[in-house]
C-alpha cells in the first residue's frame, strides 16, 4: 500500500513501474 501511495505522490514512470513490479510479486507470492 506505501508503494501506492508514493506512486500517486510523486507521478513519475520509475514509480509507476515500481508499483507494477510490486503488484506482480505480490501476485506471484
């Protein structure tokens, strides 16, 4: 959720493929 959060705070593609990279590790755990 804190990676969330920083992706809406600060718009950037490194933060928004960062959240991806989450959400598929996430997934795949």
């Amino acid at each position: 959720m804190s990676v969330l959060l920083l992706a809406i705070e600060t718009p950037d593609n490194l933060s928004i493929i960062l959240c991806q990279l989450a959400s598929l590790l996430a997934i795949e755990t």
